[in-house]
C-alpha cells in the first residue's frame, strides 16, 4: 500500500480566524495542511510541521487574506532546507494559488519547500 500522506492525501484543515493573531498551529502528521481563513490581514501566524512524518509527505499552507509575520518550523529532530522558509503569505486576489507547499526527505530529515 501507498501512504495517503505521499499522494497528499491526508485532510487539510480549515482555521477560520476571528481575530489578526491566531494561535499557533502543532500540524498531526495525519494532516496534510492548514487554511486559514480570516476576513481582515492576518497579523502573525505560526506553524510546526508535522512531526514523524514519512518520506514523502506534504504540507500546504494557505490562506484567503494576507499573512504579515508568518513563522513556520520543523518539529524537533527535523529541519526545513536552508534559505526557503517563508516569512509571510501575500494573499492573491486574482484567483491564482497562492500558499506554499513542502515535501519531507526522511534521508536527511528534511522538509524542501516545493512552492
């Protein structure tokens, strides 16, 4: 069998944000991402990738209105690739992906930024 997680077929889940500063997010490595969901600018947001996660498997961070301050970073023991974390989300209004999108290397305990 094929793990769901290295087909991006793991849930991604939908934070609806209330306020400009939502708490931080601890992904489960049965999720496959996180949309944040807000109707003003979002101030600052942080996520950690999920932890014990399989060769392979991908993250999406997304959202529907501009994240200013955006801090994402591996669970203990892993690392993201050098010079390719993102420090914020600018929302894109023309209908167009935007949000970032990593893969995890288990060889070098890795999460590469594919977008």
């Amino acid at each position: 069998l094929i793990p769901a997680g290295t087909l991006g077929g793991n849930p991604i889940t939908v934070v609806s944000v209330t306020g400009t500063n939502p708490s931080g997010i601890s992904a489960s490595n049965l999720n496959g991402g996180v949309i944040y969901s807000a109707t003003g600018t979002i101030t600052s947001a942080a996520i950690t990738l999920p932890a014990s996660p399989i060769q392979g498997q991908l993250y999406r961070i997304s959202s529907n209105r501009t994240i200013t301050a955006l801090n994402v970073s591996a669970a203990s023991g892993d690392s993201i690739a050098a010079n390719t974390t993102p420090t914020a989300l600018t929302a894109n209004t023309t209908g167009s992906a935007q949000g970032y999108l990593f893969y995890y290397n288990a060889s070098t305990s890795t999460w590469c930024r594919l977008q």
